[in-house]
C-alpha cells in the first residue's frame, strides 16, 4: 500500500490535497499537527480513503505545540470519528498510551517509533518491546547514515512476516530511499510517498506517483529482482526511468533502484544476496573489477565496467559504452578509413575511440587542460593527439565530442566552432541533456548528419537490460520515457 501523508498548512489545502490523491494513494495520513485549524470530521469524512489520523510531537518529528494529554485527546476523537488508523508513538507518557489502546474501539493503532538521526544495529530488541503492546500495527523508522541501515531494516522486515506481525519498516534520508521502494515486497505494511515536491513529510520520502508508476512498488513481490545502479553520486542518474519502464513493457515483475554507494567492496559483500545486476557509473567503472569474477573481453579491453550481471551465480563484468555509441554512430555510415575527430579523452573518449580503431576510422584525440592523460590515451589507441585549440587545423569527417561540454547548465557552450561544420560531417554529441546541444544545432544547420547522445545512452542501457533479462529491450519506450522526462525538466 502507499500512504501520502497529507501536510496542510491549511484545512483548504488539506481538502484540495485529497482530490490529487485518489488515483495514487491506498491510504492517507492526516498529519493534524501540520494542519491549521483542522476540522478532523471533515478531513475522514472527504478523504475519500481509509485514513492514519497523526499528532505527531516535537521529540518524534512532529510539530503539535500543546500538552501530551491535549495531543492524544485528538487521537481519541479520531476513534471516536471511526478513523481508520491512529498512529501513536511508543513514547507517549505510559498512563495516556494504555488508555488509548484500551479504548482504541475498531480503529486500529499504529504504535510507532522514529529515530531521526541513526538506525544503529539494534532494531531487533525495540520491535520485541513494541511486540508485547496491544498495537495492531508496528511502525519502526529510522535515520539511514549508512546504505546498509537499510539491510538492518529488511532483516526486520523479514523477522516480522515469519511472526505475520504487521510492520511498518523504513529507513529516512537519501541513503534510506531503497527502503522506501523495496519496503513492501520485503513485507512490510506500507510505504510513504509525498503528493508534490515541497509535501514530503520525513526526509527522503519519493514521490508516490514515482513509487507508483515508475517503481510499481504494489506490484513488486518476493520473486521480484532487484537490479540498480551503483555511483557517487547517483542523483542525476536517469537510469530508474528507463530500466524500470523496459521492465514493465516486457511484463517481468522486476525493479531497478539507485544505489549510493561511497564504497564498492562494502556494498558488494552485504548485497550481493539481494541483487540480480547492476548498472556502474562514475567512479567504480574500474573499482567494481576487483570484486567480480570475470570480466568479458570487451570490458577487458576498456579496462572498464558498466555492466554487472549474475551468470550461473558468478558475477560477470562488461562494458556496453563502447558498442552503444558504435551502434549509434554506423546506423549514420562505415568508419572505415573515416577522418574522426574525438574532443576529450577522458573515459568515455577511450571506450569510442578503440570502437572507431578497431573499425579502421583514422582517430584524433584532443587534449584541454590534461595533456598526459591524453597522451597516455593516445599512446594505447596509437592515435594521433592534438590541443582543442588546434582543431581548425585538421581534416574532420566524423566529430565526436567526449567532453561535459554544452551539458546542462552550461547549454550555451560548445566543444567546437561552428565555422569548422561543414555539410558533408557526420556529428555526434555524447552529451545528452539537452537532447539537442549547442554543437548538434549547429551542426544540423550547417548541413551535418547529426547523433544525439540521447541515442548512446539508449544503446548502452538496452544492452544492459538484454544482458540482465535475456530478452529483446523495447527500445521504443525506453527513448520515449527519457524524451518525455528530458523535455519536462528544464
Ligand atoms: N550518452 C551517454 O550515454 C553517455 C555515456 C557516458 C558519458 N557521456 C557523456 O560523455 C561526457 C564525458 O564523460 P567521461 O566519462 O568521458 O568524462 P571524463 O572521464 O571526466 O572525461 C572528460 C574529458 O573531457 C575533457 N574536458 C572537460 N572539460 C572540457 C572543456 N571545457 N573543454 C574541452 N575538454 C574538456 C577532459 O579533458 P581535460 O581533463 O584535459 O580537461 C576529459 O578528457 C560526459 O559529458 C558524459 O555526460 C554520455
């Protein structure tokens, strides 16, 4: 179930907050301590879903300004209203608790516990306190410092529905936000998910349109595998989006999930039971290595890996940059004996670059601040290297440009100038956001053939999914959900 916590300020906003909800939520919580003036026969009457009724108090998150015995008097008019749910927190003054659950008629009580700063390794003796309170449901959430708090809180998770208790299990923060999307398929009772940016009510929460349509959280189940994409950090990664639209037009009851990883060797030993494949961005391209147990030739080759999957229980590595960006770039012509410029030579200028070498095109790389990087880049590709600024000065059929630049915020850059576009080049940006960069409009306008980055990273990711599913990837709608999401962010 999704909960969306409904966060006021007002009565008016708290009522029109309801309509957005309908098609979303499965349950709503009325966070009365955020709600001026509250009219709380109104709010269960017009919510239009079972209701949590919360008065949450200042040491639990909360922001209810008057006596503890005003705050559950509020939670007793819920009951006496028919409310659903209360929440109540095991905090509360003992006398005013078990008068509350004594009395709590066909409401049921959610007795909660938060912790706003840790999640500590000690949940387990906490949930058996909670366990011997007449609550109908336990809600234990904590502070995740540290990505594996949240396998501290799956391993409750998994307590809780061998003993069929109902439990309310999640780590806040961003580093708790694979809690937030895996909760219920580890059985736990619900997940939050805020209506709006600006509505979250604890810190990390997702939007429940995400949870819903993108992360089909409801749908997920214990045959569900998890994929994801490891990084630091991960924020602007736009994986999510279309590995879990491929998983869902495919029809397998699969989830991909960010993974905020600081350490890889950490992350892969407590995971590594739990995932199926993983995506691998920057910076653990080459780390990632030391933990697998092949690495196939492509991958080899760049000395890089982006591609992690499970074969026959053997971690595997591979690289699909490097094909990604050739398929993108011969669906426009041979490369054979191709003048082709490359600008950059950082990673991805590498993975390209033995791409366009080894289908004989004649490569440059280029140089701007780093000259030994490139030149040790060179030196393995036995290409020729010269200074960004030299470029007006060689012969270009194919321009590939492999550097940040003209990447959003910076769109009124660009890596080349367009006097030296000529009709007859073949240009291809493998920077993706904007689809349509500074180079690739002026190379549209002075006659090129033009590749936008957005088909790279397409390529790459549909590579990825055919490896970790063994099925054709819907290529269609994966370009689709990235255009869609890509021309709404400004
Ligand atoms: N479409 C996709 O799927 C996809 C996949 C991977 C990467 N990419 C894009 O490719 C780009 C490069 O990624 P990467 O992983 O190769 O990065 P990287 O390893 O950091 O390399 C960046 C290269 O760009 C050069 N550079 C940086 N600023 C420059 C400037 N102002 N003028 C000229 N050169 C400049 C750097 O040269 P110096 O060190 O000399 O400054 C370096 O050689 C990124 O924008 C990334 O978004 C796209």
């Amino acid at each position: 179930m999704i909960c969306i916590p409904i966060v006021g300020p007002t009565m008016a906003q708290a009522l029109k907050d309801f309509d957005a909800c309908q098609s979303l939520a499965d349950i709503i919580e009325l966070r009365l301590d955020l709600i001026a003036d509250h009219d709380l026969p109104r709010l269960l009457k017009e919510a239009g879903k079972p209701c949590i009724v919360t008065n949450r108090c200042k040491t639990e998150g909360g922001q209810f300004k008057g006596s503890e015995e005003e705050r559950i008097q509020v939670l007793r008019q819920a009951i006496d209203h028919g409310a659903a749910y209360i929440d109540i927190e095991t905090s509360t003054p003992g006398p005013l608790l078990k008068s509350v659950l004594e009395n709590k008629g066909n409401t049921q009580a959610i007795l909660s516990h938060h912790d706003f700063t840790r999640t500590g390794d000690k949940l387990e003796p906490l949930y058996e306190l909670m366990c011997q309170l007449p609550g109908d449901v336990l809600k234990i959430v904590t502070y995740a410092q540290d990505l594996n708090d949240n396998l501290t809180m799956f391993k409750l998770l998994a307590r809780a529905r061998k003993e069929e208790k109902k439990l309310i299990g999640l780590c806040m923060g961003d580093k708790g936000e694979i809690s937030r999307i895996l909760t219920l398929m580890m059985g736990g009772f619900l997940t939050f998910g805020a209506l709006a940016t600006g509505k979250e009510s604890a810190p990390g929460q997702i939007l429940a349109a995400t949870l819903k349509h993108v992360y089909r959280v409801n749908e997920l189940t214990a045959a569900t595998k998890i994929f994801g994409v490891i990084g630091d950090p991960v924020s602007k990664s736009l994986g999510y989006l279309i590995h879990n639209r491929a998983l869902r037009e495919t029809g397998l009851p699969h989830v991909y999930v960010p993974f905020w990883v600081q350490n890889v060797t950490k992350f892969f030993n407590a995971f590594e039971p739990y995932i199926s494949g993983l995506s691998v961005t920057m910076p653990f391209k080459e780390d990632i290595q030391k933990v697998l147990d092949e690495i196939d030739p492509v991958a080899q080759r760049m000395g890089a890996v982006n591609t992690v999957v499970r074969q026959n229980n053997r971690w595997v590595g591979h690289n699909t940059d490097g094909p990604g960006a050739l398929q993108a770039l011969t669906a426009h012509g041979d490369l054979q004996g191709k003048q082709v410029l490359i600008l950059g030579a950082g990673g991805t200028a590498k993975a390209i670059g033995q791409e366009v070498v080894e289908r004989g095109g004649q490569l440059t790389i280029t140089y701007n601040r780093n000259r030994e990087k490139a030149q040790a880049l060179a030196n393995e590709l036995q290409c020729q290297l010269i200074s960004i600024r030299a470029v007006d000065q060689q012969e270009v059929e194919v321009l590939i440009n492999c550097s940040p630049v003209g990447m959003t915020p910076n769109i009124n850059e660009t890596p080349f100038p367009a006097r030296l576009l000529k009709p007859n080049m073949v240009v291809f940006d493998s920077v993706y956001n904007p689809t349509e960069t500074r180079l690739l409009k002026e190379a549209a306008e002075a006659g090129c053939q033009t590749i936008s980055g957005l088909e790279f990273f397409i390529n790459q990711a549909a590579a990825q999914f055919e490896l970790w599913t063994g099925k054709p990837a819907p290529v269609p709608a994966m370009r689709q959900v990235l255009m869609d999401h890509l021309n709404r962010t400004p």
